[in-house]
C-alpha cells in the first residue's frame, strides 16, 4: 500500500555533507521525495514538532539540537513508506542500529542520530501537515 511519511535529515547530518547520500539511500529504497524543504527550526517550531516529548527529560536537549542548525524536510512516498523508512534508518541508538543503516553511517548518539522518520500512520499525518499544506506536495 503506497503511503506518506515525514522524513528530517538533523542538523548533525546537515553538517557533515550527508544529504546527498541520505536522499539517495531513501531513493534506492523506493522512498519517492514528494516534498522537500531546507530550513533551521526555531526553538519553537522544534518544540511544537516533538510536543509527544515534551514530559521526557531530553526533550530541551532535543529542541536546542534541532533548532541548531539548517535541516532537511521531506515527505517520502512509497509502498509501505513508514516501516521502510524506519527500517533504513535503523534503532534510535546509532550504538544499537544495524550495519547499512542510515544512523549506523551517519549518527553519533542516541540524541544527534542523524534522520527522523514517522513511526505511524497519525504521527505521519501530523507531522507531514506540519511543514508542508497540501499543495505543496506533488504527486
Ligand atoms: P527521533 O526519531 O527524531 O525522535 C525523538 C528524538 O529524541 C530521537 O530521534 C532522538 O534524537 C531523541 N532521543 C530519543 N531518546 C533519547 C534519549 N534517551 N536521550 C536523548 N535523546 C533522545
């Protein structure tokens, strides 16, 4: 079943020159970009994105990261979008996730780990309209 999913290329990756070998990974996959947006958070704007977060201990460490440099938006489109997407990615933990993965290559720790990506079909839908109206998505 074809589907959306929000995908961030982090600042720590932004930094590093990942971005072509991140869209390129997620291209190989069958990840369509759909969407895409180069922009630095605001510390708002981060705190609005994570506010599932919000009661977790890392949640200001998390916003002052993300609002610390430009960041990549995407929205991904493709069969199975979200799981794919996850899978590429690999655990949250850099430390934890399999060789081949995008964090494995490209994240340092739990918290600078390079991508986001949506981990359900209602956390897709809000994060996707949270950056992006609707017409400015094609396809
Ligand atoms: P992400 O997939 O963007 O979703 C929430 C983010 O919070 C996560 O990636 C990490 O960057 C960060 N995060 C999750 N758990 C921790 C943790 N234990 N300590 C610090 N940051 C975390």
């Amino acid at each position: 079943m074809s589907e959306r999913t929000l995908a961030i290329i982090k600042p720590d990756a932004v930094k590093k020159n990942a971005i072509g070998d991140i869209i390129a990974r997620y291209e190989k996959a069958g990840l369509k970009p759909v969407a895409i947006r180069m922009m630095q958070f605001s510390k708002a704007t981060a705190e609005g994105f994570y506010v599932v977060h919000k009661a977790r201990p890392f949640f200001d460490s998390l916003c002052t990261f993300m609002s610390s440099g430009p960041v990549v938006v995407l929205v991904l489109q493709g069969d199975n979008a979200i799981k794919k997407n996850r899978d590429l990615m690999g655990a949250t933990d850099p430390a934890k996730a399999e060789a081949g993965t995008i964090r494995k290559a490209h994240g340092a720790n739990i918290e600078f780990n390079a991508v986001h990506g949506s981990d359900s079909p209602e956390t897709a839908k809000f994060e996707i309209a949270y950056f992006f109206p609707q017409t400015d998505i094609v396809g």
